[in-house]
C-alpha cells in the first residue's frame, strides 16, 4: 500500500505561529523563519516513496492559501488540540502506512522519512524523539483501528510528551528513529546551527 507523509503546516502570520521563538527575536522574524523553513521542507521531502499531504491551520484560509505548493493534497487540521488534531490526520489519511511531522524540523531528511516507514514494516507505531522529551515525528502502520486513547492523556510541550504518548499505545510494536531537533525559542536555532536571525 502507499505510504502518506502528512506534514501539519500553519499559515505564517506574525504572532500566529512560533510565538515562543518569536518572544525571543520577533514575532515577524519568527513567521518569516517559519515559512522560509517549511517551503524548504516540503520540497525536500518530496519523494516517490510516499504522496505528502499538508494538514492546514486555519482550516478555511489554510485550503485557499496561495503559500503553500498547489500540487500537494491538503486536509484541514480541524478543532481541538494537538493530539486531537493529530490523531484525527492519523485516521483520516488515506489507506496505508502514514507518518506525520510538524513543519519546523530543519534537520529532517527523505533519509529520515524512509527509516521512519521502514521501522513500521515489523512495528504498528513508530516515533522520532526530540532532545527535549517530545517527538518530532509519529507514523502508524494502521494494519488495525487506531486505539481509541490515542493522544489522549499527553502533557504537550513538556518533557513527557513522548513517554505520556507511548503509555498510551502500550501493548502494540513500537520503534524508535533517529532524534531530531524541532526549533521552538532562540536557542533552538543556535543549537541546530542553522542560518540564524541573531546576528
């Protein structure tokens, strides 16, 4: 079956997105980094192992945007909160293996995407941890329903945002692949060595 890497994206309004890096060097700095850092992304990742669907936030605006590449298929991201936003682009993707990832992970690779797949050949979950207890990617074989706690108890944006999320697939396969660095403050952006708007 194919596979789908589905990549959650935000429209790039100051303010509206990585407010946390944009308390440190500006909320215009920070939209601008972000949308620069998902357009490179996307084409990046563009693979014939699997189609990319974009999950689009605001629901309307983000499936008229004009920011995004008009090729790629796009759902809305929908209501709720994270994981509920997750989970629902989980089970909604189409039939097949399916990895999701946030926008604002400079590092990844295809070569990470396809480790990723890989790993759910003999796995129902797959994850990529982050240094900061959370993860930068999540797949699922889905050769079964998803289970219905999914996400459920899971304390976001902390350091347990990995192990709250395994507790709630326990009893199915899971692998792990390779720790990434998603940016969210100043330091992150230093850390990754990435081009900076620091100087």
């Amino acid at each position: 079956m194919r596979r789908t890497l589905v990549i959650m994206v935000k429209e790039p309004h100051p303010g509206r997105v990585k407010t946390r890096l944009g308390r440190d060097i500006g909320m215009v700095g920070a939209a601008w980094w972000f949308r620069h850092q998902t357009r490179a992304l996307i084409q990046r990742l563009r693979d014939p192992r699997w189609r990319i669907v974009l999950a689009v936030s605001p629901d309307a605006e983000g499936m008229a945007s004009r920011v995004w590449p008009a090729d790629l298929a796009r759902r809305p991201q929908g209501r709720g909160d994270l994981g509920q936003r997750m989970a629902r682009q989980l089970r909604g993707a189409p039939r097949g293996p399916v990895c999701l990832i946030g926008a604002d992970i400079p590092g990844v690779t295809r070569a990470h995407i396809a480790r990723a797949f890989a790993a759910l050949g003999g796995a129902d979950f797959v994850f990529g941890p982050a240094p900061d207890g959370g993860y930068w990617l999540v797949g699922a074989a889905r050769r079964y329903a998803l289970p219905p706690g999914l996400f459920g108890d899971v304390r976001w944006s902390s350091e347990h945002a990995l192990g709250d999320t395994l507790a709630g697939v326990r009893g199915h396969r899971v692998a792990l692949v390779d720790m990434l660095q998603d940016v969210d403050t100043a330091a992150d952006l230093r850390d990754a060595r990435l081009p900076s708007l620091l100087q």
